[in-house]
C-alpha cells in the first residue's frame, strides 16, 4: 500500500469538486457566497455546502461577513485563507539557487539564496537544497504540515518522468542529476520538477488569476534566452516537457553584431544577447564593469550586471544604449513567435531582464510594433513581469499551488 509523504498537499485533502471550490474562490478576492459558488461552478448547492464545510474545517477557507442580496437571509461570504498552506519554489541558476516560500494566495512571505553547488557529489547538491529548504521554512515560522510541496525549476532539457536535470548547458557537472526523487526524499515533501521558462509562465499565469491573458508569450531572459508560451490558458510543455528553447532563432543583431556598420548581421539571439557576450561589449565601449574570478565566473557576470543595471539607472548613454540594442534583438526574435501563434500579449522577465528594462522594454515594444515583417493586424501588448528576477522561483512553487488549487491535482501526489 502506498505511503503518503509528509505535508498537507491536496490530494490528501482530496476531491475534484474541493479544487473546483478552492479555485473559484482564489479568483475572487472579495469572497464568493455559497449562492455565487455554485452559480459559478455549476455544483449543486449541497456539494457546495457539503465542500465549504469541509474546507472551512481544514482552515483553508474563512467566512468573513455577510452581504444583504435581495430578500431573504443575508449571504454569508466565504475567502482564501492565505496562511493556511505554504508552497517553496526552487530556482536553479549557474550562479545561485533561490528558494522562496509562497502562501495559499501566492504572496512571497521568505526568500533566501545559496550558491549553486558544483554537482561532483549529487547527494551532497541534494543535502544543500534540503538543508536550505528546510531552514527557509523554520525560520518563516511555518508549520511542516503546512507546506504543500516544493517546486524546482531548472534549466533544460530536464527529464520531466524521471525527475532528472539531463544536461544543463550553463552548469557543468549538473549531467543526470536525479534531483526530484532525492530532494523529495530528503525533505519528505512532494517534488515538482518543471523547465524554468515554463515554471515562469506557470506563476505569470497563476498569479493574474482572472485577469491572465487566454494566449500569451514570456520571454524568458536568463543565463539562455527561452520563451514560455500559454495558449487557451495552459502552458506549452512540449512532447518532453522542454519546450521553450528560441535562443536559435535568427535575427538581424544590428551593431550587437561588432560589425563597424552595425546592420545587416544576422544571428542566433540567444548568442547576440548571452549576458556574458553583453558585458564584454559593454567593456569594449568603456564601461568599467566587475571582473570577477575565473573560477565562479556566473558570479562574476551577475556583479557585473549589477553594475550595468546602476549605470543605466544613472542615465550612462553607453549602457543605456546597449540595453536599449538588447532589447530590440529580443523584441525581433519576438516578431516571428507573434506570426506563429498570434498572441496579442508578450511578457518579458528572467533573472537578467528587470535591471536592464528600462531602457530594453521600449526598444522591444518598438521593434515590435515597428516590425515590417509583423503580420498580425491586432495591437501586441509587450509588457515586464512584475514577479521581478526571482520569476522562476517564484513559478516553481506556483506549479504547486497551482496543482493543488486547480482541478487537476492529483498530478501533485509522490507515492512511495
């Protein structure tokens, strides 16, 4: 007989018609009565009555006041309980693994960071994570119990069936990681394993609730370039759930080129605007930016855009220029995603992209709309992510919440 692990995810909670209930009322902030419950989900007004009670008793759920509607007795309204349940999410990077803890609403209550390990001992990569998932959890002063599960997004291709990390191109060593099954068992949470691009647009979406755009593109802009795609409210995850890889399309690069009259030069994006290749231009046009050391140099290129990020800050017309270059590549690369699948919303976030949007995000709004070759007759809204760079994070432990608060989660459970 299988063997539940510890923590309250849903499953144990159970019942399609509960995450029907847990939904509708997640997407309404200011509550929902009974009446409204089952007019909206089209459930009987005693499965609404029979699963109201028992999820105000699980805590997940309050009744918060009543409202008069007409004749008759005043309506009492029933809201989220955020507290009640927590999800983590791990983002691993070249550079850093970022954890943050969630709560039933999706708000950030904890976030901390730690450097990537190198992946020589696997088990000791595993140990580090759960130490640290562990940690984040003590210290937000949150239940065991409580914790729905932990998300993980990781760079591609990944192993979705296996839970395994194949073979990251910006993480040496990271070949073959079995990470979901040894974090799971190290932690004794449910595990999730999901590309990163796909985990960010999981949270973009999760987290607008009912204002989420039916059909949009994320562009992902990290170590890689990626692009995260939602259509008819559900990701694209690819045969191998590795969809997402649009560093290989070919654009024109402009003066990202090197080239002394900078057009005409066509190019992978993912090459043209690696955020490596960017802080080595940046140097050549005299901006004075973080070396670093050779032996962590992720690192090194994550202090240096922190400096390009305060130059443009400062209005430097060297950095502010180089953005801006930046993000007209992207905002072409882009063109060819609108033609393909007609989106009418582009959003653009990842660990890199927040400190230089600025200067990037009206390049690429205008090299879209601009495009001569845009076939589209619609308006494309290009907007920034407001999840910041801890995007992926942020999405990974909104794959929990999202399984676990949508009618669908039995994807969630881990046996043993």
């Amino acid at each position: 007989m299988a063997e539940h692990r510890r923590g309250a995810n849903l499953p144990s909670i159970g019942g399609f018609n509960r995450t029907v209930i847990l939904d509708a009322v997640r997407r309404s902030p200011d509550g929902l009565s009974r009446v409204e419950l089952a007019a909206r989900t089209g459930l009987s007004a005693q499965t609404v009555s029979n699963v109201t009670r028992f999820l105000i008793e699980a805590g997940m759920i309050v009744e918060s006041g009543t409202v008069v509607a007409g004749r008759g007795k005043p309506r009492t309204i029933l809201r989220l309980e955020p507290g009640s349940r927590y999800a983590v999410g791990v983002h691993v990077d070249p550079a850093v693994v970022t954890y943050v803890l969630l709560d039933l609403a999706g708000t950030v209550v904890a976030a901390t960071t730690t450097s990537t390990p190198t992946a020589d001992d696997p088990s000791q990569v595993v140990r580090t994570m759960a130490t640290a998932v562990e940690r984040l959890v003590a210290d937000a002063g949150v239940s065991v119990d409580s914790v729905l599960g932990v998300g993980i997004a990781s760079p591609g291709p990944i192993d979705v069936e296996a839970g395994i990390v194949v073979d990251p191109p910006f993480l040496p060593r990271w070949r073959d990681v079995p990470l979901r099954d040894a974090l799971a068992e190290a932690t004794g949470y449910p595990v999730l394993l999901e590309k990163d691009v796909t985990a960010a647009v999981v949270g973009e979406m999760f987290l607008a609730g009912e204002s989420s755009a039916r059909n949009f593109a994320f562009v992902y802009f990290g170590t890689g370039f990626g692009v995260g795609l939602v259509i008819d409210h559900e990701p694209v995850r690819g045969v191998g759930s590795n969809a997402g890889d649009a560093g290989h399309i070919m654009v024109d690069q402009g003066s990202l080129a090197g080239t002394p009259d900078g057009a005409g030069t066509r190019g992978e994006v993912g090459a043209a605007v690696a955020p490596d290749r960017l802080v080595q231009i940046a140097r050549s046009r005299g901006l004075t930016l973080a070396v670093g050391g050779a032996a962590d140099p992720a690192s090194a290129i994550d202090a240096a855009w922190d400096e390009l990020a305060d130059a443009i800050a400062r209005g430097d017309e060297t950095a502010t220029g180089l953005a801006a270059e930046a993000g007209t590549v992207m905002g072409r690369a882009v063109v060819l995603i609108v033609n393909l699948l007609d989106v009418d919303r582009v959003v653009f976030g990842g660990p890199f992209w927040s400190r230089i949007a600025p200067a990037a995000l009206p390049a690429a709004r205008t090299a879209i709309a601009g495009s001569p070759l845009l076939v589209p007759k619609h308006d494309v809204q290009v907007v920034e992510s407001d999840r910041g760079a801890d995007v992926a994070a942020v999405g990974a432990a909104c794959l929990v919440l999202d399984a676990s608060l949508s009618p669908r989660a039995s994807a969630l459970l881990i046996r043993r």
